[in-house]
DNA sequence: TCATTTTACTTCTGTTTTGAAAGTAATATT
DNA sequence: AATATTACTTTCAAAACAGAAGTAAAATGA
C-alpha cells in the first residue's frame, strides 16, 4: 500500500487517506453502530459496493485505522475493529455530525436531530470512545 | 446543481458534498490563507488542476458554502467569500489538523507541528474565525 | 453426510471522475 | 498597440467507481 502524500499539511495528507466518500462512514458504523464484520459494512444505510468496501478495508488496515483478526471459535468470519488512531476520529465525527445536522438538513430534509452531542460534545466524545472500548474488548474476550 | 443524498445520515450527507480530496482543502486555503481569487487557488500546494478547481468551486458555490463576486475596481478577478455555512466548519478544519498532526506525521514526515492549537482548540477556533470576519468585512469594503 | 446457505471476498464491465495540458476570451498592464 | 494576466473551458488518457456476477471456504440444515 504505497501512497504519495501532495504536501506538509496535516489537512492534506489526511484526505490523502480519508478524503472519498466511504472511508469515514466504515469508521462511523464501527465507532457508533458497533459493525465489525463484512457482511454488517455491505448492509450499510449507503449501499457500499462490495468491491470498494474490499479495497476500503484493505486500505484502512494497511494505515493502522483498523485490525483485522479471527475469533477462536469461527474460522469465517473476520473481525475488523478500531485501532486507538481509529477511535481518535471520534472528535472529528462528532464535529462532522453537528455541521452535517446544523447546514445539511437544508439540502436533506431526511436528516434526524442530534440534540444529545449538541447538549454535550466532550461527553458525547467520551461516551462514544468508552462504549467502543469495552465492547471491543468484550468480542475479543 | 442536482445532488443525490445517499441516506439521512448528516455525515454521509456532509461526505456527499465534502467528501473529496480538494473541497476542504479549498475552504482551508480561504479561511486559514486567506485565499479569495481563482489564481491563488490554483497555485496551492497541493497543484489542484485547473478543471477541478472550477468544478469545486462551482459545487461550493451553489450549496452556499461561498459566494462570487467582483469588487468594483477591477472587473477581471473574481472574490471568492465563505458564507457563514463555510466559516462554520472551523471546528471541524481544526479537529482534522489536529489528528492529522497526531497521526499522520508517521506516514508523511513532512507534516509540521501546531502547538498552538493544541494548546487551546476553542481559542484556536475564534481567532481564525473572528480574523477571517474581519479581513473579508476589508475586502468588501 | 451431503446439499444448501453464508461469509468474504475477487473479477468483470461499463460509467464517471480525475489529472494534465492546451486553448480561449475578457481585462489589465506596459 | 502589444503583451500579460485572470478565469475559466475543452480535450483526452488514466484512474476510480458502481453494479453484477462469480468463487472458495466454512457453517448450517435435512
């Protein structure tokens, strides 16, 4: 996975990796909906195509967002979880999600409310962040 | 300017629009650089191509995060402003530099340090966006 | 046990987007 | 009046994307 980066700024070089339009939306469903498997990321609300959702992965884990690895007790499925690099886009998120629910909704009018993150940033981060932790730590046993 | 929204999620939403590798880079040449013509934008760092330039800002334009206009002295360049809509992702513009300061630096060396964001984020974020206020209240006269 | 289903992909093909270069028209400068 | 600058548009090859179909291993059901 050889990537060129266009410039020094740490803008730049993170849509170098994150700018396209499902790379965040794979991080979301893991850090808010708790999906792990392929199978839940090819469900997605967006429709991901099963190709890109192959080479997202692939790309994710090769830049530390994500791991891969196998439960003892099932040789199918592959459990993809947050790296801490990857459950650090939790402020970026909750950022997004207020502009998105703030500006979007003209353009969307399907767009919910967030009333909860808006009430209480840090504390949504936390939450967020400490939900996943234990959750991750309980599917690994 | 039509625009299918994928789902009613606000980040998908946002990623619909901004999910690209120039958009915010674009609002962070206006906002932190204060870069207002279509020349300037096209000696970024980062070499955006001229066609892309004019279709980004086109698709800005018309989802009101900036707006075009000419001053009236000078009938050849066109004033690019952010909107309160673009002004408003600050947050957001600060919270990418900062884990991609964190982050990426492993992966791009080249990525400067910004200390001084980090020391204090919300301090961060009026500055640049009571500066920007101000110098684009100067252009406008 | 053996057929069926599920999971996790890969491959294929047509369409869209991108990137690099060149071209154009109006305005501004020398 | 000639040249340069600005703001684009156009062109075209290359890359990325989207949707459909195919494959192989593992799990499930009869």
């Amino acid at each position: 996975m050889i990537k060129k980066f266009r410039s020094s700024c740490p803008i730049a070089s993170t849509l170098d990796i994150l700018g396209d339009k499902w790379s965040l939306l794979l991080i979301r469903d893991m850090l808010i909906k708790g999906k792990k498997t392929y199978k839940e990321f090819s469900l997605s609300d967006e429709k991901i195509a099963t190709g890109i959702l192959a080479s997202r992965l692939k790309q994710l884990e090769a830049f530390g967002f994500i791991t891969k690895r196998k439960l003892p007790d099932n040789k199918k499925e592959n459990i993809y979880l947050l790296t801490e690099k990857g459950i650090d886009l939790a402020p970026l998120i909750v950022e997004v999600t207020l502009w998105g629910e703030k500006h979007m909704r003209v353009h969307n009018p399907r767009i919910n409310s967030y009333d909860e993150l808006k009430a209480d940033k840090t504390l949504a981060i936390n939450m967020v962040t400490e939900n996943y932790r234990k959750v991750a730590a309980q599917i690994i046993g």
